[in-house]
C-alpha cells in the first residue's frame, strides 16, 4: 500500500467537513448507531466505526471517498448488515458509508427485462414491485439482502441452479472510486466484449475495490406453472448421489436444496409447515411454461430418486405451502441460531463441481462425526453448495477449536475436489485464510488490483485479502 490507513482517531479531523456534506438526521457518531453497524449476523467479533453517514445521490458518496482519501480514514460500505462472514465489519474503524437509504429503485426497462437500481434497494422489496410486471430478480439469498450487499458479495441462493449467481444477473454499474471518481461499467447490451469486463470485477470485491452506487440487473419473467417437491433419502449420501443425477439427467430444477436430519429437525420447528420426518432431504422446484411437460419432469425425478433409495417422494405440495417450506427454508439460519440459544456457531460455505458433490457430502458427513462436532449440513445442492453450521458453548475453547478444525478440514475437502472455500459468502474476515492455497499466484494479481484501485487502503481494509 502507498501508505498505511491513518488510526481511527483521524475521523476528528474530517468530522466537521463530513457535517458539512450530511444533515444532523444523516451522519452520527452516536454509541447506538455505531453498535448497529459493528457486527453483520455472522459471530466474528465486531468493530465499531468512528461515524455513520448515510448517503442520498453517488455525489456524496464521492464526497465523501474525497474527504477520507485524502485523510486516509477508512471507509466501509454497508447495505443491510445481513452478511455471514464478517464482511462489513468496520475492522479499522473509521466512516461506515451505509447506503440503505438510496433505495430507489431508477428505470423498470420491462421490454427488455432489465431494471436499473440504486445499491440500498432491498431485493425482496424489489421483486414485489416487479411482480406487477410479471417479472423478478432471480439471485436470492435467505436474508432481505440490499442490492449493493448482493453484488458486493456476489450472493446466490435457491434459485442460482437455474438463474446463476449475482454475477451472472448484472450488466452495468456506476462505481465510486477510492479517491471520489466516479465511474460507468459495462451497458444495457447484453452482449458486451468492449475491453475488460470492469463490471464483474467490483462483484465480489466486497467494497474493497469501489462503491456501488447504480447497477442495472437482468430479470426474468415469473414462470407460468411451478411444482415442487420432497424426497427423503436414509443417508446424505445418496440425496448427494440423486442430485448428481438430477442435474446430469440435464432437468433444471428452479431449486433443489440439500437437508440432512439435523436441519429438518430444526426446519420443522417453524410453525407454518407441516412436520417432516427427520432424515436426510431434498427440498426441490421444477418451472415451465407448459403443465405436461413439468409432469412429465417430475416423473423422471421421481426415478433418479428411486434409484437412491428414496423413501418418499411427495408432490402433492400446493402453492401457498410450497411459498411456507422456502419461507422456512430462506429462515433456516435464522431457525438454527434460535435451537442452539447461547452457542456460539460458525458457518461453512463451500462448493464443487456437481461431479464431486457426493463425495464431499459423503466426506464432510463423516467428518463431523469424527470430529464430534454438533450441527447441521445443508445447502443449494444444485449447484454443488453445502453450509454446515456448527455450534459450540461461548467459553469452551477446546469446542471452538474443534469447530475451527473442522471447518478447515471441511475447506481442505472442497479445495482437494477443484472447488472453492466460499461458494456465495464471500471471503469477508473468515476466508482469507484459504486465500493463497485457493489461488496461488492469482493473489498477487489481486492485490496488485487492490493497489491499482485503492492506493491507500482505505476500501473496506482488513478483508479478502489476507
Ligand atoms: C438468514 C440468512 C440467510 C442467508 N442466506 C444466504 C444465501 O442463501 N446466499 C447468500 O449468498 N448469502 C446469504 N446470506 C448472507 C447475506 O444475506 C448476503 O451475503 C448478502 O448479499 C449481504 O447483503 P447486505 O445488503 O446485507 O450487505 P452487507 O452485509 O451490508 O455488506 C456486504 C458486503 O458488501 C459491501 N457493500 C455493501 N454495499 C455495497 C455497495 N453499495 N458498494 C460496494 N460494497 C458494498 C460491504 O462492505 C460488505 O463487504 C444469508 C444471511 C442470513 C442472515
């Protein structure tokens, strides 16, 4: 870096300045609010920033990048704080530039399926206002994620077997540079190969690289019919083995979510659903535009699973409960932290090519119960996703480590399958560790790009990188 980020105490320095840029009800250093933006939802430690401000139009954003780049404090944006992996965590203090309040949402180009948006939109929020022109935004994580959280993390969910990831539904964006430029990325064109692809390279980056500050998204049209579906396996090995199948049999499912025991156990504390039986599961959407051909989908399901000992396959799951089970299922995180009260927990997220799926079910199933770890295994099957969430008591360090061991022990099995240590998290805090082994001299190249985008450091410090 071209120079360390000034300590936090700086932030007085460009306090008056800073007030110039907000009202009163739009900048605070008050304890409160600075608690509110210390943690996201995950259990790594948190961090209070020195002031929050929030924003309304990317002119102050860039103000503000302005002012705390050429004081060298750090800035870390926020959406909605929802992350699971420390990623807005303000670690070196500093301004917390929480853009919920630009929340509007700009253009619906509904010929072209196409919506242009300012970052604090709530995705949830968006897709209700869409559904009256029978569209919708397909990534969706659990959480009612901003739109900038979204890209910043590049977040998945349910739908990504079908629709792809954050990545995969963005075409342009307007960034805010480190030091207050603001910049245009890709076009409304879907197809694109002018010079390189600057869009892509700010998702994921975590605001690490830039501000998100306007992103135009793909939509797509709300399927016509849908149907889901239940099937529940004696082991996660075989539901592993059936989504193999599922998937290589080329069916595209709109869903299909992995459950072992445990976290059917715990889904089924939701008051709203019916009760299932307690063992491994796969939770899955079919959509098309054509009723018979949706049937005829679901009877080829019905076989695979068959095939891998499924011990029951219902499809008999109407609209409004099928709307309760994904409901239950976004909540499940949620659900776990609420059965385990008091614990502490950590959360895997990795992900392999649909051919090495089973076997790091297989594999990360065994582990756990050699390890004598207490939690759950589920995730986005489809597209060869697994979380284990893993809880353990606050002040038993021996537990915490076991759950730390585990957890690089469940990374070591993704990475020795061509896979990766975070399929939708992003790297946040807990990540970096596996930074180096997951791509070898490929972190030089990214460090150098944080060099080239963020001189100073004052990005979001402390994350991706390690
Ligand atoms: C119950 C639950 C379920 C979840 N399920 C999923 C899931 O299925 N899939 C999934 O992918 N995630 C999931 N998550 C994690 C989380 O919801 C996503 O990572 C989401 O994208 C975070 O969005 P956010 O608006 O809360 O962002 P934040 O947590 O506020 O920020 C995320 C990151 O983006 C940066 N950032 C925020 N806004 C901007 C911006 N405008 N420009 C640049 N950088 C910015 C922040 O600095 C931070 O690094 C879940 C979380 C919870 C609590």
């Amino acid at each position: 870096m071209e120079n360390q980020v000034i300590h936090m105490s700086a932030i007085h320095a460009i306090l008056p300045q800073l007030q110039a840029i907000y009202p009163e009800d739009r900048i605070s250093v008050n304890r409160a609010v600075l608690e509110q933006h210390a943690r996201d939802q995950s259990a790594h430690e948190p961090h209070l920033p020195d002031a929050v401000v929030w924003p309304l139009t990317t002119e102050e954003v860039s103000q503000t990048l302005r002012l705390a780049y050429d004081a060298r404090i750090p800035v870390t944006p926020w959406g909605a704080g929802t992350s699971i992996e420390g990623n807005p965590i303000p670690v070196a203090g500093g301004v917390v530039l929480d853009l919920s309040r630009m929340d509007q949402i700009l253009t619906i180009h509904d010929k072209d399926f196409q919506v242009t948006v300012q970052p604090g939109v709530l995705y949830k929020d968006m897709n209700k206002i869409l559904a009256r022109y029978g569209l919708f935004f397909a990534p969706d994580p659990g959480a009612n994620a901003s739109i900038g959280g979204m890209l910043a993390n590049n977040a998945a969910g349910i739908r990504t077997v079908k629709y792809g990831a954050t990545r995969d539904n963005v075409l342009a964006l307007e960034v805010v540079l480190a030091d207050g430029r603001v910049i245009r990325t890709g076009s409304r064109s879907v197809k694109q190969s002018a010079g390189y692809d600057l869009t892509h390279l700010f998702v994921g980056s975590e605001g690490t690289l830039g501000v998100i500050t306007e992103a135009t998204l793909k939509l797509a049209p709300i399927p016509a019919h849908v149907s889901a579906a239940v099937a529940r396996f004696p082991t996660v090995a075989d539901a592993a083995e059936a989504v193999f199948d599922i998937i290589g049999a080329g069916l595209e499912p709109a869903a299909l979510e992995l459950l072992d025991a445990t976290a059917v156990k715990i889904l089924n504390t939701d008051p709203d659903i019916p009760p299932f039986p307690e063992q491994p599961a796969l939770f899955m959407e079919f959509a098309s535009s054509h009723e018979t051909a949706l049937a005829d989908t679901l009877d080829m399901v019905r076989e695979l699973c068959q095939e891998h000992r499924a011990q029951g396959f219902d499809t008999g799951v109407g609209r409004q409960e099928r709307a309760r089970i994904w409901h239950a299922r976004h909540h499940l995180f949620e659900a776990h932290v609420r059965y385990f009260a008091g614990q502490s927990f950590l959360v895997g997220d990795a992900a392999v090519p649909i051919s090495h799926y089973p076997e790091l079910i297989a594999r990360t199933a065994a582990l756990m119960e050699e390890m004598g770890v207490v939690g759950s295994l589920l995730g986005h099957a489809g597209d060869g996703n697994i979380h284990t969430i893993v809880f353990y008591p606050p002040e038993n360090d021996e537990a915490r480590q076991r759950a730390l061991a585990f957890n690089d022990a469940f990374v070591g099995l993704a990475l020795e399958r061509e896979g990766t240590c975070t399929g939708e998290h992003g790297v946040g805090l807990g990540k970096r560790k596996f930074m180096a082994r997951e791509h070898g001299l490929a972190l030089e190249v990214m460090r150098q790009l944080k060099q080239t985008l963020d001189p100073r450091g004052i990005l979001n410090p402390g994350k991706v990188l390690p």
